[in-house]
C-alpha cells in the first residue's frame, strides 16, 4: 500500500468514523428510552390486571357471603336439605341457578359435607354427583382464590372461584362460586391499541402449585415486550382429584411502531453519513494528492542514487541532487537526504577499500592455516631424519627413503594448494577417491617413531580402516584438506601421550562415513554452537578457521557433518561421503550440517 493510498484511508476513517458512531449512539439512545417507556407501560398494566383479578376475587366473596347468608334463612331449602322431602326436592335442584342469577356470579354450586352436589346454577345436570377436593384445593390456594374450568351446557368457562361454608341443623354445607375470568375485562388496555393481555391456564401435570411473588415478571423477546405474572389455578388431575398448578397472565405490546420510528432514524442517519462520506472522501483524495506529491518526487531522486562503480569511473548516481526551496518539512527532508548524498560520494570509495582489504585479510588467513597444515608432515619428518642423522648416520639414507613417499605427498598438497589458490578460487576436481588411502596418508604425516624428539608428547593416532568401503565422488585434495583440520583439532584437544585419536571408515549404504574419535577434554553446549563460525577458538595460538573451513568444503562435497561431544567425554566427528550412486542427486541437494551434545 503506497503512502498515498495510507493517507487517504486515514483520512477518510477520520471522517466517516465518527458519522458512523454517530448514527450508531442516536439510534441506540433512542431505542433504549422507548423500551424502559414500554416496559414500564407493561408493567403498569400488569399491576392494573393483578389488581383487577384481586378484586373480582373480593366482589366473588361478597356475592357467596350473600347467598350463604339467603341460605340460612331459607326454610324451604333447609326442608330438602335436611328433611329430604320430596316435595321441595325441584326447590333444591333449582335453588342454585336462581341465587346465581340474583348474586352475578357466573358459577355456583352448593354441595353437603360428605361432597355430593346438591344444587349446580351453571350446569344443573351436575346434580347428586360426588365432587370430593375441590373445596379442599380451593382452600389450599393462596388466599383462598383460584382460577378454574366450569362445566356449562355450552362448554367449559374459566371462573375465578372461592369456597364458603354454612351450619344448618348441626350439618355443614359448602358453597363454591366464581365471577367469570376473561383477560379482555381484566386491566385497561382499551387506552392503548398496542397493549394486550392473554391467559395461559396449564393442562394437567401432576406439579405442585408454587406462588409467585406479587411484582410483576418484565422480559423482551424479539417480538414484543412482555410483563407477566402468575396466579393459581385448579385443573382436574389425570387420574381423578384436583391439583393446583399455575396460571400465568402475559401483558404484551407490540414492538412494530419502536421497528418503524427506529428504520426512519437508521435511514436519515445513514443518508447523511453517506452524504458526508462522499465529500470527506473527495477530501481525503485532494489532500493525500497534494501531500504525497512532493514525497514521491523524493523518492523518484533517490531511486536514482546508485553506489556500484561503473566502468568509466565511480557511480553518476551519487551526483544526483534534491535541491528545493521548499521552508516546510518536505524541503528539510530534501536537504538532509542532499546532505547524505555528498557523504556518501566521499565515503564510498574507502568503503569499496576497506571491503577489499577485509577480503584480502580473510584470504591470507586461510592462505597461512592451510599451509601451516601442510608443513606440519613435512616439520615431522625433518624432525625424524635430524634425529638420525645424529645417531644413526648409517640409517639415514634408509630412513629417508621410508619417510620419502610423506614428504612428497605433503609436498603435492602444498603444490596443489598454491596453484589453487593463484586462482583466487579453488577448483574441486570431483572423480573417484579412496578414502582409506587419504586416511593413511593424513595419519602417517602425524606419526613419527619414538625416537623423533617430541614423540612421547603426542597422542597416538590408531586407525580402523574397513577395506571394503567403495570409493566415494570428490576431491581427494578437498578430503585431505578436511581431515587435516579435524585430525589436528582432535590432536590439540587431546594434548598428551596417554591420549588417542582413532581414525575409523565404514560403509553407510552406497555413502562412506568416517569417523575421528579423541580422548580430549570435549566441548560444552556453548563452544559447540560456535565452533563452527570463522575465528572463534579456545586455543591460545588458534586461528579459529580449522572448522570453519571444513564445514564450508563439506557443503563444497555435498557431505554430512555430525559432531557428538560432552564435556570430559572427548569429541566424535563422523564426516559421511556421497558414494557414486548418490553423487549426483547430492550435487543438486542442500548440504545437511547437524550438530548435537550428548
């Protein structure tokens, strides 16, 4: 993303953003002072329903006092009660529908204490039946009040219901009436359209009634807002008896004008943020255009800035200029970056100095370590034939001869070393390579009799060779010059004729691993993470290229490198070749160097 486009979306966020939040904090605060004045509403006619039902229960009380009242007081339906005449039986069946009538209630039925009906009002047929717990569920209910089914000749009708009870003749009668409970007489909802109330009366369960606390329940559902509360209500139980269960009354309003008033806010408000959108997007784009202009025409300059000579002489690029007359940020910009362009016209020619000079430093030092690797075969057999010839001038000739064959191949190694490197550039001439004999050859350039002086100093170097190894695809020059580093490594680390390095080859598949095991001191975790880096050494005379190098001709030959060490456990170098088979995919595969402390 280019700085301008950066600037233009930062600006345009800048605007639309907060239009955004805007139209988002409108919409919210005003859905959210509607909803508390609808849930309040709710909750008013809630209290107005839970009222309502309270009263038609206190005006169902007054009515049955008043038909007990008559009762007592009638001597002809004391004479069918409990004379049981006959004559007054049509009296009785009668009785309850006509105190019905006179008393408003809706349902009422007089029964005698062993629970047989002996007048209905609502439904006349129910005479003489066995209706046992309704009272005794009536009496259970809070208050004494509970809402029912009653049976009429038309159908069932919901009734708020109560029971009473009188003494006539030493015998109790009971009465049980009830106003009929529809929701559209229950509350005020004529005053608003949006209002309404319905009554949820449960099947039957077999749950105990619990009573619910008098406030009102208010809760939102998607729909519409609710308050509701709970009243008991006494259901016929499957398998005979009465059980309480509860009602529950919902208030109701419909949320569809709060939908409308809200989508006419949401749309003016997205209107006129996207209105202004527009105009602080053609802003944003003005203003990003002319900011960014300047800075590209910088960038544009210094794209031209080059610092690789040419053949002619240095780079044309550093005499590019930035100059302005600009006062603001943009011109102190330009003349910093004119300013650092002239420092690095002077400058650039003693860096490409100082890179040659570092190379040519490198190149020296390797140049003296690889030779100083080479002359230590030839310093040894110097050693030996000095030593001879003090003591054993006879031998000499046949010494000499017997140690010839390590002074002419340290000699070659050298030779090959020299022109290799009057190349700049070492040339790996791959084709096929014993392993054993450069073993052999590198292991007799660091042995030497006991009778050369310093002999009883060094380690000894006992080799295993397995002469069925094959040949493997490489430089022999490049695997001397690897195993004379990490021989004369293992040597140093072991420091002491009790010591030993153990030189030993084997078949891996159709690869050669040879392996340099010592008796030294080992290396920790810390310098086996840095032996492999250019000049790092814990030796006082150390170069710290030895490893360097041969992990650098290890990748030249497509080898694998592994290094097991421990502290006080000595060092395993195993070095795996690629044999002929494997020579040509290694050749085009990433060299594998793994190294780990055990």
């Amino acid at each position: 993303m280019t700085f301008r486009t950066r600037l233009f979306v930062a600006l345009a966020a800048t605007a639309v953003i907060p239009l955004v939040v805007l139209a988002a904090g409108i919409a919210h605060e005003l859905d959210r002072r509607l909803t508390d004045a609808d849930r309040r509403r709710a909750g008013a006619l809630a209290a107005q329903t839970r009222r309502d039902v309270e009263n038609v229960a206190s005006g169902v009380a007054a009515r049955l006092a008043s038909v007990r009242d008559g009762l007592a007081d009638d001597n002809r339906f004391r004479a069918a009660a409990l004379l049981g005449t006959v004559a007054e039986r049509p009296y009785l069946l009668d009785y309850a529908a006509r105190a019905m009538r006179l008393s408003g209630l809706a349902m009422l039925q007089i029964e005698n204490d062993s629970g047989r009906i002996l007048s209905s009002g609502h439904y006349r047929n129910e005479y003489d039946r066995l209706d046992t717990g309704l009272v005794s569920a009536l009496r259970r209910a809070p208050d004494g009040v509970a809402l029912m089914w009653a049976r009429t000749p038309t159908g069932p009708i919901l009734v708020l219901a109560r029971a009473d009870s009188l003494r006539l003749g030493g015998r109790q009668f009971l009465l049980v009436g009830g106003a009929e409970a529809a929701p559209q007489g229950l509350g005020d909802a004529t005053a608003d359209s949006e209002l309404s109330v319905a009554l949820t009366v449960p099947q039957p369960t077999g749950e105990p009634f619990t009573e619910s606390p008098g406030v009102p329940q208010l809760r939102v559902s998607g729909a519409s807002l609710v308050a509701s509360f709970t009243f008991p209500a006494i259901i016929a139980a499957p398998n005979g008896g009465y059980i309480l269960s509860p009602a529950r009354f919902d208030v109701t309003q419909s949320l569809s004008g709060l939908r409308v008033l809200r989508a006419a806010v949401l749309w003016w408000c997205l209107v006129s943020a996207a209105l202004a959108a527009a105009a602080a997007l053609m802003a944003a784009n003005w203003l990003a255009e002319r900011i960014s202009r300047p800075i590209r025409m910088l960038a544009e300059e210094s794209a031209r800035v080059d610092l690789v000579p040419t053949a002619t002489g240095p780079s044309t690029g550093l005499a590019t200029g930035f100059s302005t007359d600009r006062a603001d940020e943009i011109g102190a910009l330009a003349r910093v970056l004119g300013t650092m362009v002239r420092r690095l016209r002077t400058t650039a020619a003693g860096l490409r100095e100082a890179e040659r000079r570092a190379a040519v430093g490198d190149l020296a030092r390797q140049v003296t370590h690889d030779v100083k690797n080479g002359l230590v075969p030839i310093r040894h057999v110097v050693r030996h034939l000095t030593e001879i010839q003090r003591s054993q001038p006879e031998q000499l000739a046949a010494v000499f001869e017997d140690r010839r064959p390590t002074l002419d191949a340290s000699i070659g190694y050298l030779d090959e070393l020299a022109r290799n490197y009057a190349r700049l550039s070492p040339r790996i001439d791959t084709g096929p390579c014993d392993i054993n004999a450069v073993a052999e050859t590198v292991a007799s350039g660091y042995s030497a009799p006991d009778t050369a002086p310093g002999a009883g100093d060094a380690a000894a170097i006992t080799l295993q060779l397995d002469p069925d190894v094959p040949r493997v695809t490489a430089d022999p020059l490049v695997i001397r010059r690897i195993l004379e580093n990490v021989v004369s490594n293992a040597l140093d680390a072991t420091g002491h004729a009790s010591g030993s390095v153990t030189i030993t080859t084997q078949p891996a598949g159709d690869d050669v691993c040879i392996t340099i095991a010592d008796s030294g001191r080992g290396m920790n975790p810390d310098e086996l993470q840095a032996a492999f880096n250019d000049f790092f050494t814990t030796k006082p005379n150390g170069t710290g290229l030895g490893l360097s190098i041969v992990r650098r001709l290890m990748r030249d030959v497509h080898g694998i490198l592994r290094v097991d060490t421990a502290p006080g456990s000595g060092t395993r170098v195993t070095l795996t070749f690629p044999g002929p088979a494997t020579a040509s995919v290694a050749a085009i595969s990433a060299t594998s160097l793994r190294t780990r402390a055990s």
